[in-house]
C-alpha cells in the first residue's frame, strides 16, 4: 500500500511540475523543492537527493571492483589468487572505475538521461548478445563470449565520440553479436 501512494504521489508531482516548469525534465524535484519550501527545508530536501545519488553510487563502484576482482580476475585470469590478491584486485578496481566514471564527468553531458543511456547501452551492448546467443545457439564458447563482452562494452564507450546522433547501444550490439559468432567459430577446436 505504501509503494502504491508513494508512487501514485511521485507521479502527480511529475505532472504537476511539468505545468509549473516548463522543460525541466529531471531537474524537476530540484526545482520543486526550491520554489515551495523554504531555502532551510530545501537545503534538507537538496542534502537527501544528493545522498540518495551517492549512495547509489558507492554501491556500484564497489560492486564494480569486486566484479572485476572476483568473476573476471579469479575465475579468468588466477584461479589460485589468494584473498590479500583478491582484495586488492578489488580496490584497484574500484579505482579504476571511479577514474572512468570521472572521465566521463568530464564530456560534459547535461543530463542525467544521458549518463543513463551510456551506461544501459554499454551494458547492453557488453552483455546483451551474449545472453541472447548463449539462449539460442549451442555453438558459442568462452573466448566468443568474452570477445563478444569487450567488443560491445568498447564500441559504446567509443561511438558517442565518433557520432553522438546515434545511440550507441546500435552499433555495439551488432559489433558484439559479430564478434561472439566469429571467434566462437574460428575457436571451436580449442575450445
């Protein structure tokens, strides 16, 4: 019940922002709170809405790292890491996605609903195809898939720069699904 008014109140918020403001898109609880409280209760209302976003944000830099440490490093690269190994494959993980995060702070993208489409698109692009060919097709194998993983998680971290019109997810879908059947087939004798 709770969900069901809190979600119902979210929306007549959403409709009646959009006629108090006009284009303010995801900017609009900012707004909101600006305009109808007072500067002290909107400081409080401004600190929540940041700390929700940070809190998403550790949660998957941290998610990330142990990713990297644990399915990509220890069952990919060192099957016998130790757990000091392990610890610190985490943090430079984490590390490094932070420096990525950062980097791309810094194209200068306006929009939350930007920074979102990247990011689906890569994942998208990354994992997408695997999981629809490992689905339907026996043929694929493990250097296909992880071929397939970097291929589209590359070419939409690259495309925005080469044609931003375009979302990326396109591309490196394709690019992705061309990869796991070709080095699925070329490698299915040592595989």
């Amino acid at each position: 019940m709770n969900k069901k008014i809190s979600l119902t109140f979210s929306i007549f918020l959403g409709v009646v922002g959009l006629a108090y403001f006009d284009n303010a898109g995801e900017k609009l609880f900012i707004l909101l709170s600006k305009s109808l409280f007072s500067p002290f209760i909107a400081g409080f209302i401004l600190c929540a809405i940041l700390a929700a976003a940070l809190s998403t944000l550790d949660s998957q830099i941290l998610t990330s790292g142990t990713i990297l440490a644990q399915d990509i490093y220890k069952k990919t690269i060192n099957k016998n890491a130790s757990v000091n190994m392990i610890k610190w494959i985490s943090r430079a993980g984490a590390i490094f996605v932070s420096l990525v995060a950062l980097v791309i702070s810094f194209k200068g993208s306006q929009t939350i609903y930007n920074l979102v489409k990247f990011a689906w698109s890569g994942m998208g692009s990354a994992f997408g195809p695997l999981v629809i060919a490992s689905l339907y097709s026996k043929n694929i194998n493990r250097y296909g898939a992880i071929s397939g993983i970097i291929s589209g998680a590359a070419t939409s971290a690259i495309f925005p720069f080469i044609n931003p019109e375009v979302t990326a997810l396109i591309p490196g879908f394709i690019i992705s699904f061309i990869a796991i059947y070709s080095v699925s087939y070329v490698t299915r004798a040592t595989a």
